[in-house]
C-alpha cells in the first residue's frame, strides 16, 4: 500500500472504528470487515470492478447490497455505500485493512502472517499462535496462512516487520552464506 493509499485510507478506517465503538459493534463490523477482504483476495474481478471508474455507483452499489444481503449490519452498509458516493470504494480493500489493524491495536492483538510449505492442520495453527503470543505478550493472535511449497519445510511467520524464517528453503540459504564467509 502506498502512503498515498495510506493516508487517503486512514481517516476512513478511524472513522469506522468510531462508529462501532459508538454503537458497541467493534466485533461485529470487525467479521463483516475480515469476510469482505477475504472475498476482495479470492476474486479478482471484484477488486477489479470497484477500482474501475467508468462502472457507475448505482451498479457498484447493487452488487454491494447484494453481497451483504438484506440483514446486513446497517452501519457497514452505510459506510461502504458512503465509500461509493465519495468516489473512494476503490479504496475498500487498504480502509478495511487499516480498520482491521486499528482494531487489533484496541484489543491488543496482533496479526500473524503465517507461510507454510503445506496447508497446516489446526493443531499447529495453535501451536504457532502460542508461539506468536509469548513472542508478544500480545492478548491474542490473529493467524492468516497461506502456502508455498518453494519453502520445501518449515514455516515463515511475520508480525509486522519482524520476520521468523524457521523453513528449510531459509536454512538452506544460510548454510550456503556460511559456507561462502568461510
């Protein structure tokens, strides 16, 4: 993310994080934030629809309601239509990555960016979360995985710039630093 995107983003994330405080709604809006982000990284085309300029706010509006449906927590539906109306719903996707961090911040929590050669199973999901946490004394961890096999082994954990290489791929790489110092 820029830091153009960046300060764009962040009023409209502090802004959301005080409605949901105002209306006790910090987890709720919290979930709704975390699936909508997930649904923006699983498809492409809808990022690329919202970013568009020439698709029109109505349409971008309809496929909002439809992708919230019709019990949606209002607060969220008014704020993302807002985004619509003021130009700025290509910018969906760093707001509620900001308002995701900014909530993690108040619930002092941190998020864990996990990647594994395999998928893990959820006992090591568990084990890596205790880990993170004693690494943090954070009050919980937010894990969001993902996989590659170029790693051959092990895993990489990254908390925000603090990166924990423990795959085999990393401890190839500093086998053959070693052995090129030497």
């Amino acid at each position: 993310m820029s830091i153009a995107t960046s300060e764009v983003a962040a009023p409209y994330a502090q802004a959301l994080l005080s409605i949901a405080k105002s209306k006790d709604s910090v987890d709720d809006l919290s979930q709704i934030a975390a699936d909508l982000l997930n649904l923006l990284k699983e498809s492409e085309g809808l990022r690329d629809f919202f970013e568009n300029p020439i698709a029109n706010a109505d349409a971008k509006k309809g496929v909002l309601n439809k992708i919230l449906g019709d019990d949606a927590n209002q607060q969220m539906r008014n704020f993302l239509m807002l985004l619509v109306d003021r130009g700025r719903i290509y910018l969906v996707e760093p707001i509620l990555q900001q308002f995701q961090a900014q909530v993690r911040e108040l619930k002092q929590a941190v998020l864990a960016q996990v990647t594994s050669a395999v998928e893990l199973n959820d006992e090591q999901k568990e084990t890596v979360r205790q880990k993170v946490q004693g690494m943090t004394n954070a009050k919980s961890v937010e894990l969001e995985t993902s996989v590659d096999s170029d790693l051959i082994g092990g895993v990489i954990i990254q908390i925000g710039s603090q990166v924990l290489d423990a795959s085999i791929r990393g401890q190839l790489r500093r086998i053959g630093l070693q052995l090129g110092a030497s």
